[in-house]
C-alpha cells in the first residue's frame, strides 16, 4: 500500500482552464506518468495525457512538472520531497488541444523546412561503406527522441510567439549540424542556411535546450556553437571578407 501525496493537474481546451486538485495514492519506484494514469484509473477517466512507451524513447509524454519541462515517464517520484506537492502542466510553448496534451505540428512545420540529406548523383546504394569515424560527431544528435522539449524550453519562442515563423528552434539546429557533418551530404551550404532561414542568429546561447534534454545530447555545445562559429568565420572574418573583395575583381 502506498501513501498518498498531493498533486496538482491542469485542465482545460484551447478556451482557457484551470489547475485541479488530487490526492494520489503513490507507490515505490512509480513515475509521474503512473501517477496520471492512476487519476485517470480512480478519478478522471477523461484526463487526456499522450504517451507511448513508458521508457523514455518515444518522446511522447513531455509535459511540465513543478514548472520544468520533462519526460513524465522518466521522472521518478522520489525525485520530490516526501510533501512536494507535484504540478502538473502542459507544454507552454505550443497550443494546448486538451489538459496535457498539446499541438506540437509547430515541430513538423520546422521538419519539413529543414532540407533534407542530399546524396551525391550517382552513389548508388551499398557503394560507400560508412566507418564509425564517419559517424563519430554526428551520431550523438541521432539520439534525438524528438520530444520537443529543448524547443518548448527555448526563450525565443517560449515567451515570444512571434518569433516562431523565423525560428526553427534547437532540434532542428542539431538536425541541420547532423547534416553538415555527414560525410555524403553534398549541400555544402547548411549553415548559411540555417543562419539565412533556420533562424539561429536568434539563439544567445543560453543553453537552456541542453539542460532539458533527455537524451543528454549537447545540443549548444556540439551542435549550435560550431554551427554558429563557422558561419561567423566566413560572413565576418575580415580576412575572408577581404579574400573575397579581391578575387570578385
Ligand atoms: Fe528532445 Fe533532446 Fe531531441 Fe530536443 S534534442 S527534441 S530535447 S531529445
Ligand atoms: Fe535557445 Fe538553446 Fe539557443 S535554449 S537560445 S537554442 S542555446
Ligand atoms: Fe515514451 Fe515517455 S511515454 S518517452
């Protein structure tokens, strides 16, 4: 038998809502997500929450918890004080359809901005044999589980709903350094486009999407700041720009 704590949940629609609250039994090793799945058991059978895997991977269950952005399958209850009232809230950057669950298409919007890996003409499958020193940088970003966390997390569009058009955020910084360090990819202009139409001029490097990030990926440090570097290296070095002065004459 396990002892019941307190809980906070916010319900509500697209109109407007408000903050609930439960008492819930909690048992040893339980996470946040048994915990909803137990009000919706005893008490709210309409909660709505969206989740899959329950082990971190599918990236489904991101939701607020005491005002942090996590996964609520990988956040264990006895990560509180035995007291702490847990609050329960949806993801703040992307509108909410229903209590926990929010339209996250801002992301598959971005996604499907972010040109794809363009091989070069005329490799035909099984003719280049990847090696992991091919790999070695780029295959921490493969660890993304696409919970958009790090974008709901990212000041530039958490607060400022105007910058979304321009800004495609973290998971898409890291998608577009993927690319760049790919030893097939033949765009060989990636973070000029990022810079010209990703946005990433937006990003001050406040590292918060790296924080957030369950898969522990070093999203500002691996991905953006190279990214970031590299473009500045070629616009505003002095030197390229003169190089450049003097081969256009
Ligand atoms: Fe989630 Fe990390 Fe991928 Fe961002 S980079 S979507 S935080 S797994
Ligand atoms: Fe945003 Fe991450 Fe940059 S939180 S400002 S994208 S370092
Ligand atoms: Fe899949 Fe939480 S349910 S990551």
């Amino acid at each position: 038998m396990g002892t019941k704590r307190h809980f906070r949940v916010w319900r509500g629609d697209e109109s407007g809502g408000e903050i609930q609250d439960y008492d819930v039994e909690v048992n040893e090793g339980e996470v946040v997500l048994d915990i909803i799945h137990r009000i919706q058991a005893t008490q709210s059978p309409d909660l709505a929450c969206r989740w899959n895997c329950k082990a971190g991977k599918c990236g489904s269950c991101s939701m607020e918890i005491n005002g942090m952005p996590k996964l609520g399958c990988m956040t264990r209850m006895s990560t509180f004080e035995a007291n702490e009232t847990v609050t329960i809230t949806p993801l703040r950057t992307f509108p909410v359809i229903r209590d926990l669950v929010t339209d996250v298409s801002f992301n598959y919007e971005k996604a499907r901005e972010t040109p794809a890996f363009a091989p070069p003409a005329g490799v035909k499958p099984g003719q280049y044999r990847m090696q992991q020193v091919d790999v070695e940088r780029s295959q921490e970003f493969r660890k993304c589980i696409e919970c958009y966390l790090c974008q709901n997390t990212c000041h530039v569009v958490r607060d400022h709903e105007e910058n979304k058009p321009e800004f495609s955020g973290p998971r898409f910084f890291i998608r577009a350094a993927e690319l760049d360090m790919h030893p097939l990819d033949a765009r060989t202009d990636r973070k000029e486009f990022a810079q010209a139409s990703m946005g990433l001029g937006y990003c001050n490097i406040t590292k918060c999407c790296t924080e957030v990030c369950p898969e522990h990926i070093k999203i500002t440090d691996n991905g953006i700041i190279p990214m970031k570097e590299r473009v500045v290296d070629r616009r505003y070095d002095p030197l390229v720009w003169l190089g450049r002065k003097i081969f256009r004459r």
